[in-house]
C-alpha cells in the first residue's frame, strides 16, 4: 500500500493466485481532503499526453497527438506508474488505472493482455484520447452505480472511453449484482 490518501492517491498492490496475476487498487477522490492536492481531481486542465508515459502510435498516431489528457490524472499517474497486469479503481481512482493499463499495453507490448475494471470513473481526456484508448486492445469495463453525476463529469469537451458500460440500479428494477470476470 503507498500513498498518502491528502496529495497522492493511495493505492494497494496484491497477487491474485488464481489468475496468476498483480493487481493495483487505487483509492477514489477524498472529498475531505479535495482541496488539499496541487495535482489531483480538481486540476482538471487538459495537457498532451507525455510520450514517455504513452510512446507508441495505436491505429493513427494522430489520435495520440491531439489527445488531451486531464491533467491532475496525468501528473499523479507519473509519480505512481507501475508495471501491472489488472487495474482496478473507483472515482478518480478509476481514472488512474485507466491512464495505467494504457500506459503498460504501450510499454509491456501486445502479447500481454491487461484489464481495467473501474467504478464510477470520471471522464479523463477528449475525444482524441477516447479513441486512441478505444484502439488499443484493452479489456476495460466501467461499472456506473444508478445515476451517480461522477461518470457524467467534467463536462464540456471531455469523452469517455467507449468500452462496456454496466450499469447497476439503486431500485433494483435492473440486475444489481453482476459479475465482471477478471482475465
């Protein structure tokens, strides 16, 4: 477990024996402490990608010269990249290991497979950034909890990525337990 849960995100890393895999957590926005963190959820300015985070074309290398990317993700993810197969996150945690499993599809290569399972993920870059996530060969899916605003924000030009969306019901008139498979 690392991080501080104020300025940096605090996430825990764990071996799942019956895939044979790591798999990261990492923590959601800390309401209390929101206003605390320089780099974060609230810097919501969007910034290139850093090529010495994501340095391979995926499709056309112009999606990843006109992403966009949402800064305080961006910024946190730098300090805490890690080399991981599984990710896993909620709220702005869910940002993060997005960013993360893009990050080490583009540097581990294409014969290793990585899942991202995130939940109420807020939107993390343009259109440009969706679609070259969305080319990249990897298994995300975004659980979104009835009508929580999180995955809605921010608003404006943000995008989310386009992979599988489950949705579970506060009234229970829809499946409220799913089970999403790991790889």
């Amino acid at each position: 477990m690392d991080g501080n849960g104020v300025t940096d995100q605090t996430y825990i890393v764990g071996y799942w024996e019956k895939t044979g895999s790591v798999m990261v957590a990492y923590q959601g926005t800390n309401v209390q402490d929101l206003w605390k963190s320089a780099r974060g959820p609230l810097d919501i300015r969007q910034v290139q990608l850093d090529s010495s985070l994501f340095p391979h074309p995926i499709g056309r290398d112009e999606n990843r010269q006109k992403a966009l990317v949402h800064s305080g993700a961006q910024s946190h993810f730098q300090v805490h990249a890690k080399e991981i197969m599984e990710l896993t996150g909620h709220s702005f945690g869910g940002a993060l290991a997005i960013l993360a499993a893009l990050s080490l599809k583009l540097n581990l290569g294409s014969d290793i497979k990585i899942s991202s399972r995130v939940f109420a993920s807020p939107k993390i870059g343009n259109q440009a950034l969706a679609d070259y996530i969305d080319n990249a060969g990897l298994d995300i899916v975004r659980v979104n909890y009835g009508k929580d605003v999180i995955p809605l924000l921010p608003t404006g030009k943000y995008r989310q990525v386009s992979r599988e969306i489950v949705r579970c019901s506060r009234t229970g008139s829809e499946n409220t337990e799913i089970l999403i498979p790991m790889l």
